[in-house]
C-alpha cells in the first residue's frame, strides 16, 4: 500500500499544472461581478461575449465534436481560462 501511495505521489508531481488546475468557468452575472471587482480574466471574458449559435459555429470550425460545442457554448457561463477567455450571453 505504500509503495502505491509513493507510486501515486511521483506520478501527480510529474504531471503538467495544466492537467492538474481546473478551468475557472463561472457565470456570466458572476463574471460581471468579478470584472468590477478587478479580475482581469473576467473582464476579458466578458469583453468577448458572444451569441450561443456564434459560439456553437466557431467550435465547430476549430474541430471540435457537437458534445464539447454544447458544453463549451452554453448560454449564461463565461470560460475565464481559455486562450482566448470569453462569455456566452444568456
């Protein structure tokens, strides 16, 4: 039991942060809220706020399959840790 134990330390210390962190998602209202606070990554998000079928199209033409499309575009919800963070109006 241990040895997993260790096995399973080893293992987490070598993965990338990336794989580790969530991605901050919250709502668009929560965003707004963030944004005047001074979190910068919810004011960019909400800068970038865009339609559900706009959002659904874009996926789309990046390659992603319908699944990940409608979870990603889902009307109301900002995605403050993309590359490009945006917002989804409601």
């Amino acid at each position: 039991m241990k040895r997993f134990i260790v096995l399973c330390l080893v293992a987490t210390t070598m993965l990338p942060a990336s794989a580790i962190a969530a991605k901050r998602v919250m709502s668009l209202t929560q965003a707004q809220a963030a944004a005047q606070k001074g979190d910068a990554d919810a004011s960019a998000a909400v800068g970038v706020t865009t339609d559900h079928d706009t959002c659904l199209n874009g996926c789309a033409n990046r390659g992603y399959d319908k699944g990940h499309c409608n979870t990603a575009c889902r009307p109301g919800l900002c995605h403050l840790d993309e590359e490009t963070p945006y917002c989804v109006a409601k």
